[in-house]
C-alpha cells in the first residue's frame, strides 16, 4: 500500500510540473511594447512615443533596445512618433495598437 502511495505521489508531482510549463509557455503578454528600428532592423532609441485611448494619453521613450511599454489593460490605442533622433525623417502616422497587449513594430526612415 505503501509503493502505490509514493508512486502516486510521484505521478502527481510530474503533473504538476507539466501543468506549470503549460501555463508558462502561454502567459500572455500584460504591456503594449512599441517596438522602433530603423530601415535596416537595427532598434532605436530615445524616440518619444505618444500613447492614447479615447480618454487618456501616455509618453514614453523607447530605450536601447528600442522598446517603450505601456502597461495597459486590452482596449483601443492609438501610437504616435512624437519625436525622433535627428538623422530621421518626422513620422506622422497614426498607429492602431491591437485589441490585446503585444508589441507593434514601427520603421523609420
């Protein structure tokens, strides 16, 4: 009785585990991430990157790995290029950001 107890206890401990890897290979992301690299793939930083829903807006620079996040919850954004480091052109584009926190791409020129 003893034997089948710690193989339970075994079989158990492997699901677990197993359950755990799932739930983190699936974590969704919790931050829009606004991703900026040059014509060549290369990121860019120090661009300020305007953030807004229908009520609020957010600033933000990217960093050295060309990154700037937002910490929002899902909903309706809009991404603007407020200023770009000089030796690029202006960009006055109006991004949509998706329904749910991921990371959207902009290219300068």
């Amino acid at each position: 009785m003893r034997r089948g107890k710690q193989i339970l206890a075994v079989v158990m401990t492997l699901v677990m585990a197993v359950c755990m890897l799932c739930a983190c290979g699936s974590k969704k992301p919790t931050s829009y991430e606004v991703y900026v690299t040059d014509s060549n793939g290369s990121p860019v930083s120090n661009v300020a990157i305007q953030f807004c829903s229908d009520t609020e807006c957010m600033t933000g620079t990217t960093g050295e790995d060309g990154v700037a996040k937002f910490d929002r919850e899902p909903g309706s954004y809009t991404i603007r290029v407020l200023n770009v480091p000089e030796g690029f052109a202006s960009d006055s584009t109006e991004y949509s950001a998706p329904a749910e926190p991921d990371r959207v791409t902009i290219v300068l020129q």
